[in-house]
C-alpha cells in the first residue's frame, strides 16, 4: 500500500524528469524496462509508456486482488510486470491500481 510521501514522490518525480528532459516518457519500455521484458514481441504491453501511467490509460486493470496471492513486496511488484492488460494502451481512461505501483516502484 503506498503511503503518503510515496504519492507525492510518484507523481512529483517523474513530472521533474520529464520537464528536465532527462527521461522520456513517450517510448515504450523506458519507465520500467522489468514490464516489457518476457512479453511477446506484437505484445499490446510493449507499447506502454510512462506517459500512459500517468494519463491512467495504460490498459491495466483498475483492480486486481493481489492481496490474495501476492504475500511479499517482491511477489507483488513481479505480479504487476507480468499483469495482461484489459484494453489497449492509449484507449479509454480507468485508475489503475497497479499502474500506480508500477510508478512507486519506480520513483520511491
């Protein structure tokens, strides 16, 4: 579960780089290389950036039961790399739990 200052670190920080052009969040891939790697190579996931993270339409799932499987900080990160999604990125807007985590991983 995120707690307060990770919410701010995910999306503060990333806003940061992106303004100081020092990551690029339109190429896939490039926020979290852990999502893509093992995916198939016409995979609708390889197309995911970071930009769609933050936009909420990334084609994740808004909610996923993790809490029943997932019982370490480890398994729960690998569940959301290796999450399908449920619509193609760029299309339609849903809050994504685990998109959310994705980008705390990464940032916190």
């Amino acid at each position: 579960m995120c707690q307060p200052d990770q919410v701010v670190a995910t999306t503060a920080a990333p806003c940061c780089c992106i303004s100081a052009a020092c990551w690029n969040w339109t190429r896939p891939g490039e926020f979290l290389p852990g999502f893509v790697v093992g995916r198939a190579p016409g995979s609708k996931a390889r197309l995911v950036t970071l930009r769609h993270l933050l936009a909420h339409n990334s084609g994740l799932p808004g909610y996923v039961e993790f809490f029943q499987t997932a019982t370490t900080s480890s398994a729960l990160l690998r569940a959301c790399l290796e999450l399908p999604l449920a619509a193609d990125p760029g299309v339609g807007a849903e809050y994504s739990d685990p998109g959310f985590m994705l980008l705390a991983r990464r940032w916190t």
